[in-house]
C-alpha cells in the first residue's frame, strides 16, 4: 500500500469541466476566493459538484483521505450537510455545520454519530481534512484547521459498494469551495496535506508551430491556451493524413485569457520539494473517416514526455492525466510540457483546450515533502464528459 495521489480540483477552469456531475447551477466566483482565480460557489440545497474519487488511479486502499477548503456563509442554526463521500448514489458519511459553527457527521445508516461545537469558523476559510476507513466498522477522522475536531472508531462507513465519489453540497444561503485533494493508501493523520492550493498554467503561442513536433494542420496554439473554455470557429488540430504531433510549454507571458506561465518564473511556486503533484486536461475530438490512434503528451519541458493513447468520438469530451513522479511534475526551475497528435490514418484530432494544473503547499502552512512522497507511478489518463 502507498500513498496515491487520486484526483485534485482548484476550478481553475472558471467552469465544470473538472466535475463528475453536477446538479442544479453551480457557479465560479472571484469572491470570496482563497487561491487563484476562482472558487465554487453552491448556493442552494439542491445544487451539488460532484467529484470522482479515483480519476487518475486505482484506488490504493485504506485510509481514504480528503482535504477540501469550505467557506462558511450561514444565516440558519439547521446543520446543513455539504460533504459527503459515497458508493454511486448510496451515501457513505456526510458532514455537515451550522451558523456558528457546530460541526456534525452521519455513518452509512444515516444516524448522527457525533457533534462537535465551534469545530468551524463563520464567515471564513476552513480547510477541512478526513482520513477515513471504507469498512463496515471504520474509524474517521475530521481536522479543521490542522486540527482533530473528531476520531471516531468502530462506525459504518460502506453500503456494501464501491467508493467511488466525494460530493459538495449548497446551502440555502451558501457554501464556496476551493482547493480540494483526495487520496488513498494513508497511514495516518501524518499523510495529511493541510492547506494545499491549486495553481493553473497554460500556453499563449500565437503560431502553428510548437516547441516540438510538427506544426497544427490548421488554428494556433494559444486557442487550446485560454481560460475560460472556448471553442474557436477555426478548431485547433492536425488534419494530416500522416502521423503527426506537437507539443507545447508554458513559458510565455499570459495576455488576456491566453497563458499563464509557469511554474518556473511563478511567485507563487516556493520550493521543489512543495510540488506535490500535476494534473493535465485535454478538451478533445476527432474528424470522420477511416480509424486512426490519437494521444496527448505530458510533462515537462526537461524531462521526456508521456505520451497516452485516447479513444476521441466527433464531440468534444475531457481526457485527465494526473502524475507524482518526479519525472514528470515540473519543478520549480521548469515549464509544463502537453499536447496531443495523431497516428496515421484520415481521422483529424482536434483540441478546444488544455490546462495543466500543480497541487502545491506553501511553506508557511505546510512542512516540506520528501521524495518518498512522490513514488514514481500514478499516471493515468482517461475520458470523461461530453
């Protein structure tokens, strides 16, 4: 069992591009915003973001871990749930607080099994972090802050499923999220990553031509470099019947909604040892005619790239990578590297946009990782979306 990174989301996409589901109209907002550029806002019960709890590995086991930051905004006394983790639509546990601040959590069962007063701030960031069991009789763990709010053993945390997803819920005046991590394979409330955030880099290359590869059969590189989602009139991709593909670093100076560069050159990026991991998102689709491979790359602008085949239809989808190994995540003193291409054969692959994204904790909240922490495997790219 080693810890395994499994899937981070900051909603950098200013968009929902990143969730698993959702239900209702969930929002972006600039305000209030805790890192980056924008944080979820869910203003009613029925509005909920839904996250894939294993997207870019397969679940590594006990303990599962989470750590998501939750801006309290309540006017009620009710307790509101606004976490959960579950088996498909079953429920698993749910968290959930009140206008000033009293914590509470459900088992699998639906029965309350503990409630902690002032546990959580109003009107301010919380991170709240969970090491739980996904067993019949398990032990969960909540922290606040870096702080133990509750431990509880021998409790219901299954419905005889598949853990598979982690949910964020309104309220009826609101919650806002940002920065939220999941893994598995923990040992202990020592594998906790405190407050991490999520950092958005991108490409602004007004040219066909990539840092390496063959240039775009047709559009320019900074129409898959922008934020938010925006598909041109012109697509971006290789139309060329022969096997083609380029690859592109985030090292230009960002303009408009075009780039952002990094993490070399990034103030916000204060140390190797603080990148703990990357993540890379493909908006893809493929032209009409005889069969032909597609792929994306991944990476940095130093170290070899990945290269990841991907099954396209003729609507645009989402294709996630995610990685710890070092020889991928870029350090401090490098750009991220991705892009995508063709076998040959006559269907085109065409590209709406790519992110790439780091999972970094300052030093000020977070003490420094060590290489063991970045095992050399957890890499995964697969669809998801229309």
């Amino acid at each position: 069992m080693a810890l395994t990174l499994n899937n981070f989301v900051g909603y950098e996409t200013n968009g929902l591009e990143e969730a698993l589901g959702t239900t209702g109209s969930p929002t972006l907002t600039t305000s209030p915003l805790r890192t980056g550029d924008w944080s979820l806002e869910l203003n009613v019960a029925s509005e909920r973001y839904d996250i894939d709890a294993f997207e870019s590995v397969a679940d590594a086991g006990d303990y599962q871990m989470i750590g998501v930051a939750v801006y309290v905004d309540r006017d009620s006394g009710t307790i509101q749930r606004f976490l959960f983790a579950m088996e498909g639509t079953a429920l698993v546990w749910e968290l959930g607080v009140n206008n000033v601040g009293t914590m509470q959590l459900w088992d699998a069962e639906g029965v309350s099994i503990d409630t902690q007063s002032s546990a959580m701030t109003q009107g301010a960031w919380n991170y709240v972090e969970v090491l739980w069991q996904h067993q019949a009789s398990g032990q969960i763990i909540v922290y606040v802050d870096g702080v133990q709010k509750m431990n509880l053993t021998a409790r219901d945390l299954t419905d005889g499923g598949t853990f598979d997803t982690y949910r964020l819920q309104g309220t009826t005046t609101k919650f806002v999220f940002d920065d939220f991590y999941c893994m598995s394979g923990a040992s202990g409330v020592g594998d906790f990553l405190g407050g991490v955030e999520v950092l958005r880099y991108q490409n602004r290359t007004n040219s066909a031509t990539p840092d390496a590869g063959n240039a775009l059969g047709v559009g320019v590189w900074q129409d898959v470099g922008e934020t938010p989602l925006d598909v041109e009139a012109t697509e971006v991709g290789y139309t060329d019947g022969g096997a083609v593909e380029g690859t592109i670093y985030t090292d230009d100076t960002a303009s408009g909604n075009h780039g952002r560069h990094g993490p070399h050159g990034d103030s916000d990026i204060d140390g190797d040892a603080n990148m703990k991991g990357a993540k890379w998102l493909h908006r893809l689709k493929r032209g009409t005619g005889p069969g032909t491979a597609h792929h994306t790359t991944h990476g940095n602008d130093v170290d070899t790239l990945e290269s990841h085949s991907v099954t396209l239809t003729t609507g645009y989808a989402s294709f996630f990578a995610i990685s710890e190994a070092l020889d991928h995540v870029p350090s401090s003193a490098e750009h991220f590297a991705n892009g995508f291409g063709k076998a040959s054969g006559g269907r085109e692959i065409y590209c709406a946009e790519i992110w790439a994204f780091a999972l970094h904790y300052p030093d000020k909240t977070m003490p420094a990782l060590t290489a063991a922490k970045f095992p050399d495997q957890n890499y995964y790219v697969g669809p998801f979306g229309t």
